[in-house]
C-alpha cells in the first residue's frame, strides 16, 4: 500500500525530497505548454504551507530543453524557488543549509548525471543525503527505473504526492469500467503498443486502433500503404483482425511528394502516397461509438501531428469532452490537442502521463508505485 502526504504527516522543518516531472515543452527558452508543470503546484503548495523544507528533483529532455531554467523561471510565477546548478557541490550544500522552512529549492536537470538513468545506487544514495523525506509526484516517468524514482525510495522515508494519487486512482476506474467501454489508442511504435490492444481487445467492447498503429493492420490485409510508417515483425496481427471488438479507420488522409493530400479508402493507397490521418468516415464511426458509451479511455493522436495532421484529432477531443460518459485522456500529442483547445476541464481525467499510463493501463502498477510500497 502506498502511503501519500497528508495532513497526518508531520512536515515542518523536515527537508523533503520532492520528484516531478516537469519535462515540458520549450521554445526560445519559454515553457510553452505548462500543464504537467501546473497539475504539480497542488503538492508544493501543500508542502510550504506545512513548513516543509521542498527540495524539487526533475529530468527534462528535448531538443531546447537540456535545461530546467525555463522551468524554473515558470514556476517563480508561482512562488520564489532558488536554484542550483550543480550536485554535491559546495554550492550546493550551502544551499540546503540555507533553505528556510516554507522554502523551495529547485535543481539542474537529473539527468546530466549518468547515474540517474542507470539507477545508480551511489547516486540514489548521495540524492537521499540531501532529505528526510522523500515524495514521488512524477507519474509520468514512474515507469522508468531510474535512480530518482526508484533508488531513493530505499534510503528515505518515502510518500506518494497529490498528483501520483489522481493519477492511480482515476486510471484505475478503467479496470473495472461503466460499460458500454470504448478504447481509442492512436500514434504509432506498434510493437510498444501490443500489450495494450491484446489487453484491451480482452477488456473493453470496442478498441479503435489509429494513427500509424492502423498502417499494420492495412498491411496484414494486403492493402498497398505507399510510404506510410509501419512496424516490422509478427504481431499475431491476424487474429487480432477476426476479432469483432477491433475497429481501424475506414478511410484516410494520404499525402503525395508535392504535399498535396487527399481522402481516401485504405485499399487505394498509392504506392507513392503515405498515410497521415484518418478521414471524415471514421471520424464520425467513432462519434457514434463514443455516443453509446458509457467510458472512455484515449491515449495518442489519431494523425501525423509533427507534419500538421491535427484536424481529425481536435475534433476527436472536442467530441469526448462533450460526451457524457466517464473520461480518461492521455499521451503528449492528445495532450496538445486538448490545451490547445483549453478543454481540459471538460475531461473526466486528464492524464500527465503517456507512456506511464499506457503502461499503468497493462500492468496495473509501475516500478516507481511499487518501489512506494516497500
């Protein structure tokens, strides 16, 4: 059982260790989509106003962000956080020296230390040095077995966060679903997404499979899918199709090397054509799907978003969070599409995490919850 920060725990003067995921999108040294970073606000605020001393731990990993600068300079938006540079240093250690009751510190990115990624256990151990306790609230990497999610634990008396706690107990609502049960799964790794559709082809009345994951099953009936991504190997894809539960697109978007793109049905794909999206007709098949259902679960979009495919996406989004059934969203791209809009309100719950909840949504755990239940 994990034990989650409450008002029975006893927190002022305490120096606690708090690990976020605070991996966010930047451009031009600006957050650019705040949301993972906002859902985190709820667990300081509770650690300051408890007298806490909070010491935030985080990875960020992008193309602009090799730094957690931008991060830090958000989050000052909020309340006044220092921030350290460097590790073990001097500097460092003054640092926490000096950090009031109520105060926030924040540190350079975990993963300039190779020690994060491979869990190691020197590392875990000089991280742990520098708390009494220590709180998990980064759902989103709580599937990685890293030295800060799964490391520490071992050295310090340890908590779930506020967030980690939505997010176990809302997912969990899929395990034992209001039916009618609609699952809608999008983007592409086929062979990351296999347990998913195996478990859920089990579990759910309907499963729609998007995105690029859809150019496999094209493939596996013999359709010619141009240039269009797909995942080598044998995925037991045939059985899957002779499965009733199992709905992929009727119709898609294809682009042509001009860039030119049209409609069409995945049996006319040309040769030089490449599948970006689905069409109008699956579109409203899942309207009608989504109508009758009692929960929905969505994670990935439904197009090629880094080439401007969004359309079918966003309208997907606006359709679940007006419909009336109970519902979980996740996933990066889904997650764009939802902000972007500024609907994520209407949602039932909307997850941090795309990767951590797919795999909470076949595993039912994660390596970072379990490393809280020890």
């Amino acid at each position: 059982m994990i034990h989650y920060i409450d008002e029975g725990v006893e927190l002022k003067g305490k120096k606690v260790l708090l690990r976020l995921d605070l991996n966010v999108p930047i451009e031009n040294g600006q957050v650019t989509d705040p949301y993972r970073m906002e859902r985190a606000i709820e667990t300081v605020d509770f650690l300051r106003t408890h007298g806490a001393q909070t010491i935030i731990i985080s990875h960020c990993e992008g193309k602009e962000s090799s730094t957690l600068v931008p991060m830090w300079h958000y989050l000052n938006g909020y309340f006044p956080v220092d921030f350290c540079p460097t590790f073990f240093t001097p500097e460092a250690i003054q640092k926490l020296i000096d950090l009031k009751d109520g105060g926030v510190l924040m540190f350079e990115n975990l993963r300039m230390n190779e020690g994060e990624k491979n869990n190691d256990p020197e590392f875990a151990k000089k991280l742990s040095q520098m708390a009494d306790v220590y709180v998990n609230d980064a759902f989103g990497v709580a599937h990685r077995k890293h030295a800060s999610v799964v490391g520490v634990p071992e050295y310090l008396l340890h908590y779930g966060g506020l967030l980690l706690k939505q997010e176990i107990q809302n997912i969990s609502k899929a395990f034992s679903p209001e039916r009618p049960f609609a699952f809608i799964l999008g983007g592409a790794k086929f062979d990351t997404k296999l347990p998913i559709i195996e478990k859920y082809l089990e579990r759910a009345d309907t499963i729609f499979v998007g995105g690029a994951l859809a150019n496999n099953f094209f493939k596996e009936l013999g359709y010619n899918i141009g240039t269009s991504l797909f995942s080598h190997g044998e995925f037991g894809i045939k059985e899957m199709l002779q499965n009733t539960k199992l709905f992929i697109p009727v119709d898609v978007t294809v682009t042509k090397p001009d860039g030119s793109s049209r409609v069409t049905v995945p049996q006319e794909v040309e040769s030089d054509e490449c599948i970006v999206d689905i069409g109008p007709e699956t579109l409203e098949k899942l309207k009608g799907i989504i109508a009758s259902a009692k929960t929905v679960v969505w994670n990935g979009p439904l197009g090629n978003f880094e080439i401007g495919f969004k359309e079918y996406t966003e309208e997907l989004a606006r359709v679940i969070s007006e419909s009336s059934a109970s519902t979980i969203v996740g996933g990066g791209d889904t997650l764009a599409s939802i902000q972007k809009l500024g609907i994520e309100h209407k949602f039932t719950f909307v997850s941090t995490g795309g990767g951590a909840m797919l795999d909470f949504l076949v595993n039912e755990t994660l390596v970072g919850i379990e490393a809280l239940q020890k």
